[in-house]
C-alpha cells in the first residue's frame, strides 16, 4: 500500500513526477483514480475516461491475479504439496485441498 501511493500520484498530479517514471505511474489503477478525483474538485469535471481506464486496468489485472493462482494451485496440488504430514491426530481442516497425489507422496523424514 505504502509503495503504491507515490507511484499512484495520491498527494501530487502526474505531470509533478520524472518523465522516465510517469509510464509506470500510469500502469497502476489508482492513478486513475485520483488523477479523476483530482479533476473533479480542481476543475469541476467528471473524467469517465480516466474512471473507464482505470476499471479496466484493475480487471486485466484481477483476471491476471486469477489465472497466475489457479496455475500456481494447480501446481501445488500436482507436486502434492497440501499433503498434511506430520501429526496425524491432529484435525483435518483443509480437507477440499486434498488430491489423489497425498497418498502417493512420499513420507517426510523426522528431523533429528
């Protein structure tokens, strides 16, 4: 959060940051934002351009977050990492993680 707010021109318009960083200012959604907000209390005009934008960068990036964690689950799930190992009375509460693989996978060495 901390780290978006001054790329995200929160406190002070674009056009204040380095030629060189304002690409990468405009690749976050919530410059958008508060580039919109900004024009509506200084200027007095809605930018549904900028809001549209900024919408639709958030959802390019939602579906992105999406895919990258299905395909990081899927990978978990192959590599029979949601295995539970080690005390075995203990409850079963991730029992929708579970696959085919935990039975195959091999038993953890008990550490010294």
């Amino acid at each position: 959060m901390f780290a978006v707010q001054p790329l995200g021109c929160v406190y002070y318009p674009v056009a204040t940051l380095p030629t060189w960083l304002q690409p990468v200012a405009w690749s976050l959604p919530p410059t958008y934002v508060f580039e919109g907000l900004r024009s509506v209390l200084i200027d007095h005009v809605f930018r549904a351009d900028l809001m549209a934008t900024g919408l639709a960068l958030d959802a390019v990036m939602f579906i992105g977050a999406a895919l990258a964690f299905v395909r990081l689950l899927d990978g978990a799930r192959r590599l029979a990492a949601f295995c539970r190992r080690g005390n075995d009375r203990a409850p079963r509460r991730i029992t929708f993680l579970r696959s085919s693989a935990c039975s195959k996978a091999a038993p953890r060495r008990a550490r010294p």
